[in-house]
C-alpha cells in the first residue's frame, strides 16, 4: 500500500505541473481503484445541514467584537462542548483548550482568566489546576450579569434544570461509569468526564454518585 501511495503521490505532483482543464479521476482514485465524483457547489441555494454541525447562537457573532482573538478561539471551543452538547458547562483541560487553538498553555490560561474576569465564563470547581469545570455565558446572559435589560425567552433559551437525579437514573449513570472503568480501562477523571457528558449531570454530581462503587471498584 505505501508503495501505491508514492507512486500515486508521484503522479499527481507530475499532473500538477500540466495545466488542466477539467476535473477527472486524481492519481489516488486511479491507483487505489476509487470513483471520484465532482460535487456540485451553487452559488446560491437554501442549504439544510442535517448532521455533524454546531448550532451557534446568532449573539455571540453580534459580540464578538467585545473578544480578543486569543479569548475567542478559547470561548468558541468551550461553547462547543458545553452548549454545543446541549447543556450549560464544560470540564476542559489545558491539554485540551491547546490541542483544539493551536495556542500555548500560557495564552490559553491568560484568555481563561480575561474570560472569567469579563464574565464569559465562571470556573465551577477545579481539579489540582490540571481540568476545571466552566459555566459558558451566552452573551444575553452575561448581559443579565453586567445588570443590563436582556430577555432570555425572546433569545430562545429555556433552563432544563436537573438538581434532582432519579434512583433509575442513578443506576444507569453509576452502571455506565463501571462499564467505562472496568471493559475500556478509563481512568476515574475520565470515566466522571463521559459520564457526565453522557447524561447531562454535572460533573461533580456525576462524582457523588458513583464515589461509593468507585471505592469498593479500587478495592475488588
């Protein structure tokens, strides 16, 4: 196979030096036997995107002149995995906000503090400084924060709240939990972490719950 790839690799520099008209089969669909076809992009069309997408709240572009661009690119990748997963918070890790920037650990810990001290994020709780868990403010939000007129309902936002857990619920959080610890090895921050993004509770919640199997987990 990796000698089909460079000599496919080869082929195509070759054709990229030859002006070319029209799109035909690339070297790579020729020689590992695909069948490319061209995609048709109008200029102007209604577009429905039916998966793989993040539902962004028009606001935040109305505000983004009030980010810096480091704390943007940091916002926006929080509000990906907080309200892109449908809920209010998100637990992230320095690893984490540097692996999906593109920025150093000092840039993205100095976006988090000019976050929280602007009242885009709040911190929860926090593990040793290595994963905290953040509140995500929209921007209709932190406007209620600064005391200034907002309506949440005309911005279209309605509170779900989940304080209290169902013995049911319980159950299949904790089964869930030792499924992840037991069959896929996951450690207990990491399990806690997919638990609570699995079923909406927060992190901590999630950390109550399951603390007593945990203990009984480490000592079997």
């Amino acid at each position: 196979m990796s000698d089909r790839l460079s000599e496919a690799a080869d082929k195509i520099f070759e054709d990229s030096q030859k002006p070319r008209k029209n799109y035909d089969k690339s070297a790579f669909d020729v020689i590992l036997g695909g069948t490319p076809e061209k995609p048709d992009l109008p200029d102007k069309t209604i577009v429905e995107v039916s998966k793989n997408f993040l539902a962004l709240h028009l606001s935040i572009i109305d505000f983004m002149k009030l980010f810096k661009h480091t704390d943007f690119k940091v916002y926006l990748y929080m509000y990906r995995m907080s309200w892109g997963w449908r809920k209010t918070w998100c637990r992230v890790s320095y690893t984490q906000l540097e692996d999906n920037t593109g920025m150093a650990r000092t840039t993205c810990s100095r976006s988090l503090d000019s976050l929280e001290d602007s009242k885009w994020i709040k911190i929860l709780n926090n593990d040793k400084g290595r994963t905290a868990e953040y509140r995500v403010y929209l921007p209709v939000e932190r406007e209620v924060m600064l005391g200034k007129p907002a309506d949440l309902e005309s911005a279209g936002i309605q509170y779900k709240h989940s304080e209290t857990v169902s013995d049911e619920k319980k159950n299949d959080i904790t089964f869930f939990y030792l499924k992840l610890r037991a069959r896929k090895n996951k450690s207990p921050e990491q399990a806690l972490s997919l638990t609570s993004s699995e079923f909406g509770v927060p992190f901590v919640k999630v950390k109550e719950i399951v603390e007593p199997t945990e203990t009984n987990f480490q000592q079997s």
